[in-house]
C-alpha cells in the first residue's frame, strides 16, 4: 500500500530533522517507523489470532 500526506511546509526541515535524529536514511522508512511504532502501541500490531506476528525490524 502506498500512502503520502500534505503537512505543512514548515515541517519539512522538522522531519527531515527527526529522521536523521532516528538515524533512518530515507525519509520512507522513518514514516514506515512511526506507523509501525503507532500501531504497536494500540494494540493492532505483534499479534495475529493470539499468537505472536513477526514484524519486519528495518533500519
């Protein structure tokens, strides 16, 4: 699935910023990172028919 957003301009160098933080080299993989960790944290990821789902590490 392929997904993209508009964010305000001024986010941008804030992204770009974050992502090097992180220390991700592409700025897809960081996004990938952040819905994954997002996921995760509700509940709606790791776990598939009550048994543990492996989840791709990347980075």
């Amino acid at each position: 699935m392929r997904l993209w957003a508009d964010v305000p301009e001024r986010w941008k160098p804030l992204i770009k910023k974050a992502r090097d933080i992180e220390g991700w080299d592409s700025l897809s993989a960081y996004i990938r990172e952040l819905i994954k960790k997002d996921l995760a944290s509700k509940g709606l990821l790791g776990v598939k028919n009550g048994e543990g789902e492996a989840v791709l590490q990347e980075g």
